[in-house]
C-alpha cells in the first residue's frame, strides 16, 4: 500500500460530461487519460509522479471498467517497452516516470519506437524534479526528445491546459506518427485546481483484439535497411504533418500579438510566473491581458518555425524564456531568424541566469533588465527586493531517515564498525539510505544511478586488505540492481561487501510494493525472496538479518563479511520493514484494539535530563528525527541536553546504541499497558506499595538536608 | 487592465508537520466560499523531515466573473508579493525572511515560536543551537503584522496537531476575509480528529484576536527556606563571605548539589577548595565559574549516583509525565545500562579495585560479565532493589577508587587555577572552564578524560587564554578528536 491514498480522490475519475473536476494535477491527468480512450497506462514510480502511479493503483477498478490495462513497471525501460502496443495497433497507450533518471533508463527503448514510430498514440509523460528542493542532477528531457525526434509538450501549468495536452498529444502522435512527451514540472504535478470534465471514452481497439490478430510490418523495426529509411520518414513525412496539426490546432498560443515592437517568447510551463512578473512591472493584468506581445510555446519541441517568424516579424526585439541549459530553443530559433534574416534582437541567457532555475525573482530580474534596455520601463530603479540577512545563520534541513526507521540501524552498525575495523569505501544508491551521506552518518563516497550502488564498486576489485561496500534498497535491486550489481559481482568475481537494505517497498518514492515485498497485494504478485534472488544468480555467502534494529547481529553480520577469509561477493539482506508503512498500518489497528478494551503496550524512549550530560553521542549516532535537544534543567549546566518526542516509536535503536557505544545510563524505555488485566494491576499496587514506601523514605532524608 | 489581485499565502513547514493539511484547508476555505484556490507544493524528498513550502492563491469569483476571464495564477511566489506567511516553527519563519516573502509593507506572519533543532544544532557535541531570541526578534520586526506564539505546546494541549493552531490563528488574526464559522466548516469537511482540531483551532483563534499575553514574570531562584537543619545552616553561612550575589548564588547552588550527591561535609570540602581560591586572589568572575564547576566536577556522575537518581519518587513521576501515562494504564520503566569493568572497579574500595583492573583472571571473569549492556526494569521489585543496593553505597563512596581518582583531578586542577589566579585571571577563567570537557560515562568521558589532558599539557606550557578557549572548541568539535590534534599542531 503506498504512502498516499488516492481510493476518495479516485472517485473524481468517474466524473462525466460538464462536470467540474477539482483536484490535483496528476488526478487530473488521469482523467485525461480516460476522456483520451487510453487502452493501456504503465510506468515507474519517482517524484513527482509517483503520485501518478499511486492514483492509478488506487483506481484500479475504475481502469478496469473502462478496459485500460495497467502495469507497475519493473523499471524505465520497461514502461517504454510497453509502447510497443501501440506500435502495430491503433492503441493509445500512456507510460510515466521521472525525468531525467527515468528517461535515462528509458532512452533504449524510446529510441527504438521514435525509429519505427507508432499507429497509435504514445504518450509519455515525465515528471519534472528541477530546482528546489531536486534530489537529482540537474539536467533537460528536451535533449531526449530532440536526439530522438519525440514531440515535447510543455503546456502552462493549470488544469485545463494540462488536460487538453494530453488530449492533444494522442491526436499529435497518431497524426504524425510519433510518440509524444509531456512535461510536467513539479508544482505543476502537484497543483490543486479545476477544469470542466469530459465523459470517459473506451478505446475502440481492444489488446484482447491485438493478442488474437496480430499484425506486423518488418518496416517497423530498426533493422537495416529500415533504420536507415526510419530517419528520412521522420524529417520528410513526421516533422512536417507535426507542425501542420500543431499550427492547425493552434496549440502555440499568440497573446497581444500587435501590441508592440518587443515580444518576449515563453514556454508554456513558465508563463504563469512570466506573467505575474509582468503584472508586477505594470505589463499586465491577472487575468493575462498583457500590453507585450507573448508567444507561447505549449510545444517545446519542435520549434514552428514559421510562427517564430510571424511572431518575430516587425519585432525590435525578443526575450526568450528557456529554463534550464544549454539553450537549445534559444540555439534553433536563432538559427530560424539568421536562416530568414530576420531584423529582430533575440536576448535569453544573456538578460536571464544561463543555468539554474527560474524562479520569480530570477524571472524579474531578467524581465526588467529586458524591458529597461528597449525603453518599455524607465530607467529609473524600481524598488528593489532585498534579502534580510537572518539574525541567526537560518540552518539547511536536509533531509534525513524518518523516526523509527529501520535503515538507521544499518548506517548505525556501520558508524560503530569503523572504530574496529577502519573506515571503508562505500558505493551508495539511490533511495532513502542515500540519507546516510549527509550528517550524522557522513557515509557513502559516491552514487551512480538506481541500483547501481553494486555496480559503482566495480572496479574497486582488486586485491587489498579492505573490501568496499555497496549498498542497494529492494526497490534499485528489483529495478536492476540483481542483474548489473549481484550479477555483475558473481561474474567478475568480486569480494566486495552488497547490502540490501530490504524495507518491504520502494520506499522513497512513496512505500510502493515491489517483489518481496511481504504486504498481501490483490493485484500484484509479492512475496519473492531477495535472499533466493541473490542465492539463485549464484552468491554463496548470503546473510540476512532480519531485525535490523538489533545493532549487534547487524554489526556482526558486516563484520563478517568485510573480515571473512571467503573470497567471491557477500551480501547481507538488512531486513525490518519501512517504518512509515508500519506506522500507517499499526496505528490505527492499536486504537481499535485500545478502544475495545484489549490489553496493548505501547512503547517509547526517554531521556533522564539530570543524568544526561549534553554531549549528543546519541544523536551523533543516529539522528532520528523524535530525538532532540532541551535547554538544560540544571543550573550548573548550560549545554542543552537530549530529550525524546513524543513522537517516539519505541523502535529500540536508542537503547541498543547506548549499549553498543558504551553511551550513558540516561535512556529508559517505557511500556505504557492500557486496559492493564488483572495480574498487571495485582503487580502494581505490590510494586507500588514496596518501592513506593522506599521511595518515600529516601525523599524524607533527602528534604531533612534540602535547602 | 484589472487591478484585482489574488489574496497570496505561503506555508513553511518541516516535512510530516501538516502543512500540506493546512493547504488543503484553505484550499477548502476559499472554495466554499466564493473564492477560486490554487495551491501547490514541492514535497519530494522534503517529506522526509526537510523544509518544504506551501504555497495557495485565492481568487473572488465574483471579480473573474465581472471580467469575464479565468485568473492566471502563480505556481510560486514572487518576493515582497506575500500577503500571509504562516511557519510551522521558528526557523521557518526566519528562512521566509531570509527568501523574502515577508515584508514589513504587506505581510502577515504568523508564526510558532517553538523551535524545532536542525540536525547540525543537535548533533554539536556542546552547545550548537542557534541564538532564539535574535530570531525572535528579527521575526517580529520583519512583518506588517506578527501572531506568533508556541502552537506546538498549544496543540499538545489541545490534543491535536500544529496546523490546527496555525488554521486558528489565521482565523483569529483576521487576514483573510472570512468568518470563524466558515473556519470551522472547513474542518469539519475534514473530519479525521474533529473535536481536538475545533478545541485547537479555538484557542488559537481567541489568542489571536486577543493580542499578544504579556511575558511571564521570569522565574526567580529557587528559594532559600523553611527550617534548616543546623548543618546546612553553617554551610551557607560559610558561603555568604562578601561576594558578589551572583557568585554567593552559584556557591549555594553548588552547596545544594553536594548535599544531593553526598553530605554536608562533602559539601564543606567543596567551600574549603573555593576559600582557598578565593585566598589565591581569583577575580569574581573566575569565582562563580569555578563554583559552577567545580560542583559538576566533585558530582561526578559514578554509578552509585545514576543508580541513586534512577530509583527517586520524583524521578518516577517525571517519565509518568513525559510518556504521557493516562490514568487507567499502567507504566514499567527500563533502563539501560553498561556499567564496564572500569565502573565496576572504580565503585570497589581502592585497593580493591586497583586490584582487580590488574589482576588475571578475576577481571577477565568480570569482562565477561559485563560484555553485553544490561536491561535493568526499575518499577519491577528485583530491577528497583539492584539499583536501590547500588544507590545506598553512597555512604562508602569516600573509599571508592573511583573518588580517589576524581578528588586527585580536581586537585591538580585547582592548582593550577591557583597557580595563575592573581596573576592572569583571563588564563584561570578559561583553565576553569575546560571541566566542560570531563562528563558523561564510559567512552564519552573517556574521550573527554584525554582531551583534558592535552589541553593540560598545554596550559602548562604557556598559552594565550584566547588559544585555550580555541583549542576547548576544537575538542568539541567532533568525536574523533581531529579538530583538535590539526589545532594542537597549528599551534606548535
């Protein structure tokens, strides 16, 4: 079950014609994809559309009602492979993932069905994770789609324009026989509005239809000399029937066209900041009446070459804005205005940052050093907005591992393990154990890609008196890591350490089951040992530790396999289930019990502030999110000392800490007993009557010398 | 053109704390009352206990319907361009200054002032947090207007969630054009946790319109009172010498540590050693922090002590406190202990456990025993008796190897504070505080033990007071001791 529950939110997917949908953006994009007749939808979970994947798991009823067949991708790749479908058929097909990681994985088999092309429509959507708050590297989908000639979609980022982009996209991939790609930023996924519904439409080809009549056309394939015949068909027959439907149905937007003689060109994902800066500078109102013409490219790629010059036509000068670098749109049109000779200016990344995102400020700034140049703005210097510097440094708030959460135990052992036996090299992945290279772990010398945490310790193989390490989560080991990391190990003969922190989901993008994971799934197959899938490509030395709180197992099991004498790769499986999905679980069922009188103990850790001497091993070594800090009680002292939420899950890792560190005594773990039974209340009042009278005593001598 | 303008709100929050349940409020809010919402989000990986931001635009129907087009609304917010900024917590608030999303012209900002630690200010091995008060202040002066109080108390009291109290004080503060009922209407359309939302959400609410509550009076020293016991009341007579009252407050607060952790003639040696700084000629200052901690010092904490603190009445009725035992459920406490052989030894009279820590075979039979850290339930009979049996070695303490060894250091110490007392008080003052580094248990006082020792060598050299000071830093500087071996040899 994942993180976020769509099952109410879904319900909105069975509005009908005239209806007003309001909700989310990936919501609505699934709407979309019903009121498009979609026959198939697959993909990869990653922000910021994992959510996509949830909403689509959630609905899963309603997919079915309407015949759309849906597919949790192993990976990437596959969830492009699957637009084979539509290759032969006239199935329109949708796949999602996240840019550009996702589309890195994927480009294999995105380059092989832009080659042949598609009968139906092929839509991909990509979520976008650039700038704030990114966890990935910063890079444009725009280069896939140009490298493999993919259409590119960037519409402006409110519901209804999002909505008629995924419409629009079929009928642009049938119309030239491309798959099509949209963009959706991140505050676009995520953003909360509205638009007037549609009725779902079934397809009217079927995959069962497919199965029992095949077809195939061998000119389809990337074979020579097909492959070769592929990219003359794609610039003579696909270009141009995609700028006839793009120029046809008007999907490039012309506002204010003959305003003026400057023009600023935007893409469709940036014109709502574009236009509140404008507005802001007295350009234009809220409601997008602007006194400076706007082009607006709802379609990334291609460029129309012929709207460029009419919008550009009688123009003094252009300001293109194009987030994100290099400048590819910013390079074509120059090229379209210098191959026609056109007179007009075109300024981007010389007036607007050449990298980075564009934010409002950034957009502002660009915009008014635009306008003051061409005289639209006077000289004089607009108020401008200063950055307070804080009282206080403002600290940064990386993230980190949530309460309770069994992969902190394994960075733990770790941590512990270095002071025996040395620091190691450690080859990280991607997911939420990632978290172990920022404080206070500080581990983990690099990370090459999704399960690639095995791989990225490769060459590391020689002979030396220290092994590395590779750590890989379940959901980057299913994703591939089984084949290019365990695999890989057993073929090169590697004697490098594998952990594979096993938390019974994808974790971090949101706690989706994945092959072992243990939760019952009604339409998923899980269950599948990680343990048997290593075991099964051929590692002998396999340990798995299946309580990864207990730190000294956890310890032992690394210790062992770093010290052993066995040559060929180990691997331990660290195993406790995602702490969050446990709590999501667990909560509500313990209420239920507590309020039917059943007997439930609830765990918590504490801290004795008056033992407590603010020296924060604790915290050093793990850095839960329940475990902080106080000011001191004590008026001798002034360093704060370390206290426990109430948050605490009781997961036991502070306990085994200050056992295995040789910490401090001032940890305490409390068992709260609702509805205690009998036996509980007859100890009690026994155990109160004898410690209590000791208690009493000690606190009489105590207040004979208190002062 | 129209000049009509979305109402602007941005939400700061740590990931997990609700502002996304806030958003979706206001969202709510402004739907249901004649308003168009946007609202959106950058989650990700900020979900996991990072900062994330909120942002919502609300827009009246009624404008759109008069121009007869639909608002372009923004997807993030433009700096000086906010007209309400609620934070989750103090720091939050001061990042939204920081990016320029409040400003004294036009925005609202409502705020907790609780403050939730960054991980660089929890895991110092001292002191890292940052300096609340300036934030505070700096928050304050920042906006049109402030609404700020400590919502997380407030919503621990009302049972329910921060952004509760933050939706309350929203309300309350009257920034955005709708009614208490229509507030209320919207958490009612929620419904998960109604009654602890409504009773958080109107108490903030009332707070808000009532304006800031004036400060508490600040809380005075604990008292000197009631009938004494003669003993005691020579102790403080002796402290009373003529110093300045701080100093005299911090000698009998020291005083009363003593008397806790041992006797009143433990306490007597205690003024014996601060006279006989005082007679070396040491300034005040250097006075009040040698009382300070010299007391940390002699109350050092040895096992019979954490034994003697674990097993008190008051010490059980805190954790009742702290966990949050409701009446009807029953609580057992476990505590976690790992005394080593060095503990064992030291708690032993001095030959006896100078013997041991030298002998064969008894000290690796006890190795053994205290291998792995031990369990120790204090509520139940057997695990109150074990510490309750430790705890009463108290009056032995004074033979223990362990108070030789400590009263050995603490002498040294005081020498050498002597030692340069009159003629460089600076120098006094910073050998005085680098007791700061001798505490804890086991391997942390270990690590602190050594790096004390360093430092010793140092001062005993010749240094400047600004050079020991930098060099205690670096000692807290890390674990490993790093910082302070590359600062020992920058100084050589």
């Amino acid at each position: 079950m994942a993180e976020r529950s769509f099952a109410e939110g879904v319900k909105k997917l069975r509005l009908g014609d005239g209806d007003v949908f309001r909700g989310e953006g990936i919501l609505a994009v699934t709407k979309a994809l019903l009121e498009s007749g979609v026959a198939y939808v697959a993909g990869y979970q990653g922000a910021p559309i994992s959510h996509l994947m949830d909403v689509l798991s959630d609905a899963q009823d309603i997919l079915a009602e309407q015949g759309v067949h849906f597919e949790n991708s192993a990976n990437e790749a596959t969830a492009a492979a699957t637009l084979a479908a539509s290759v032969n058929y006239p199935l329109r097909g949708a796949v999602t993932f996240k840019s550009t990681v996702g589309t890195n994985v994927a480009s294999d088999a995105l380059a092989n069905l832009a080659s042949g092309g598609v009968t139906g429509g092929a839509l991909i959507i990509v979520g976008e994770d650039n700038g704030e708050r990114s966890s990935i590297m910063q890079e444009r989908s725009h280069a896939f789609a140009m490298k493999s000639q993919i259409w590119l979609l960037d519409p402006r980022p409110d519901l209804p324009s999002i909505v008629k982009a995924v419409k629009l996209g079929f009928e642009l991939s049938e119309a030239s026989r491309t798959p099509v790609m949209l963009q959706l930023r991140i505050r676009a996924c995520h953003v909360h509005g509205r638009f007037v519904a549609s009725a779902n439409q079934r397809s009217k080809f079927t995959l069962r239809q497919a199965m029992e009549n095949p077809q195939r056309d061998s000119s389809r394939i990337v074979l020579p000399p097909a492959s070769f015949q592929h990219e003359q068909e794609k610039l003579q027959q696909r270009w141009p029937a995609a700028v006839d439907f793009i120029v046809k149905h008007q999907i490039n937007e012309f506002i204010a066209e003959h305003a003026g003689d400057l023009g600023i060109i935007v893409q469709g994902g940036s014109f709502n900041s574009v236009l509140r800066v404008l507005e802001r500078l007295g350009q234009a109102d809220v409601f997008g009446r602007s006194q400076l013409p706007i082009y607006v490219m709802n379609v990334a790629y291609p460029v129309v070459s012929a709207e460029v010059l009419r919008f550009c036509s009688g123009k003094r000068a252009v300001l293109l804005v194009e987030e994100g670098q290099p400048n590819f749109i910013e390079q074509n049109i120059a090229s379209i205005l210098r191959s026609a000779g056109a007179s007009a200016a075109l300024h981007g990344k010389d007036m607007l940052a050449p990298a980075g995102e564009y934010t409002a400020a950034e957009l502002l700034r660009g915009l008014r050093v635009f306008l003051t140049r061409y005289g639209q703005l006077p000289p004089a210097p607009h108020p401008v907005i200063e950055i307070q510097p804080a009282a206080a440094p403002v600290q940064a708030r990386p993230p980190g591992f949530c309460t309770g959460c069994p992969e902190r135990p394994i960075f733990t052992a770790m941590k512990l393990l270095e002071r025996e036996i040395g620091v190691h090299h450690v080859s990280a992945d991607i997911g939420c154990h990632l978290f172990s290279i920022l404080p206070p772990f500080n581990l983990g010398n690099t990370t090459m890609g999704y399960g690639l945490g095995a791989a990225g310790a490769s060459a590391l193989n020689a002979t030396a008196d220290k092994r590395v390490i590779g750590v890989m989560g379940d959901g980057g080991f299913w994703h591939n890591g089984l084949t290019s990391g365990i695999a890989n190990a057993v073929f090169n003969r590697s004697d490098n350490l594998t952990v594979i922190v096993d938390n019974s989901y994808t974790a971090a993008t949101g706690g989706q089951d994945i092959l072992s994971s243990t939760a019952d799934n009604t339409s998923r197959s899980t269950g599948h040992a990680i343990e048997r899938a290593v075991r099964g490509v051929g590692v002998d030395w396999v340990r798995t530790v299946d309580n990864t709180y207990d730190l000294v197992a956890m310890k032992a099991a690394l210790k062992d396999a770093l010290t052993t004498k066995v040559k060929g790769p180990k691997v331990v499986v660290a195993q406790s289930e995602c702490m969050l999905n446990r709590q999501r679980r667990e909560k509500p069922l313990q209420r239920q019990r507590v309020a039917a009188g059943e007997r439930v103990v609830r765990e918590r850790f504490g801290v004795d502030a008056d033992t407590c001497t603010g020296d924060h091993s604790c915290i050093r070594l793990s850095g839960c999110p329940s475990l902080t800090i106080m000011p001191n009680p004590d008026p001798l002292r002034s360093d704060p000392v370390t206290t426990v939420l109430d948050s605490c899950v009781g997961c036991g890792l502070c306990g085994e800490v200050a056992h295995a560190a040789v910490l401090c005594p001032s940890f305490y773990r409390a068992q709260i007993v609702s509805n205690p039974g009998r036996i509980d209340r007859w100890r009690q009042r026994l155990r109160g009557a004898v410690i209590g009278w000791l208690q009493r005593r000690g606190a009489a001598q105590r207040a004979r010398w208190a002062f | 053109m129209d000049s009509a303008q979305p109402i602007k709100i941005a939400i700061l929050a740590l990931g997990g704390e609700g502002g996304g349940v806030l958003a979706d409020w206001i969202v709510d809010l402004g739907e249901h009352n004649g308003f168009i919402a946007q609202a959106t989000s950058v989650p990700g990986v900020a979900q996991r206990t990072g900062a994330t931001l909120y942002y919502v635009e609300l827009f009246p129907q009624a404008a759109a319907d008069a121009a007869g087009a639909a608002p372009v609304l923004a997807l993030m917010p433009l700096p000086g361009d906010v007209d309400i900024v609620l934070a989750s917590e103090l720091m939050e608030a001061s990042r939204a200054i920081q990016r320029s999303l409040v400003t004294a012209q036009r925005t609202t900002l409502i705020t907790s002032t609780h403050r939730v630690y960054s991980i660089a200010e929890k895991s110092a091995l001292g002191d890292g947090r940052a300096d609340a008060a300036a934030l505070l202040a700096q928050t304050r002066a920042a906006a049109l207007r402030f609404v700020g109080h400590d919502m997380a108390q407030a919503a621990d009291a009302a049972g329910s969630v921060i952004s509760a109290v933050l939706l309350g004080s929203l309300a309350g503060s009257g920034a955005l054009p709708f009614t208490r009922a229509q507030f209320e209407a919207t958490i009612a359309r929620g419904g998960v946790g109604l009654a602890p939302s409504l009773k958080a959400f109107g108490a903030a609410f009332e707070r808000a319109q009532r304006g800031e509550a004036p400060a508490p009076p600040p809380t005075a020293p604990a008292p000197v009172g009631g009938a004494l016991h003669p003993q005691v009341q020579a102790l403080l007579a002796r402290a009373a010498q003529g110093d300045s009252d701080q100093v005299t407050a911090m000698i009998v607060e020291g005083l009363r540590r003593l008397v806790d952790y041992q006797d009143t003639a433990y306490a007597g040696l205690y003024l014996d050693r601060i006279d006989a700084l005082r007679s070396a000629g040491a300034s005040a200052e250097v006075l009040r922090e040698t009382a300070r901690h010299l007391a940390l010092w002699m109350s050092y904490e040895d096992t019979i002590r954490v034994a003697d603190l674990k097993t008190r009445g008051t010490r059980f009725e805190r954790v009742q406190g702290e966990v949050k035992v409701q009446p009807g459920q029953l609580l057992a406490i476990n505590e976690y202990m790992h005394p080593r052989l060095q503990e064992v030894a030291e708690t032993l009279p001095a030959g006896l456990g100078r013997w041991l820590l030298a002998s064969g075979w008894p000290r690796r039979l006890v190795e053994r025993l205290v291998a792995r850290g031990h369990v120790v339930q204090t509520s139940s009979l057997r695990g109150f008796a074990q510490l309750w049996l430790v705890a009463s070695l108290r009056r032995w303490r004074r033979s223990s190897l362990r108070y030789q060894l400590e009263q050995q250091r603490i002498e040294d110490w005081l020498a050498e504070v002597r030692r340069v007392a009159a003629a460089d008080p600076a120098l006094a003052l910073e050998i005085v505080r680098c007791q700061r580094l001798v505490k804890g248990y086991g391997d942390t006082y270990e690590r602190g033990l050594h790096h004390f020792g360093l430092l010793r060598e140092a001062w005993q050299v010749r240094i400047a007071p600004a050079r020991l000071a930098a060099l205690r830093d670096a000692a807290l500087a890390d674990d490993s001791g790093q910082a302070l071996r590359a600062a020992l040899q920058a100084g050589a």
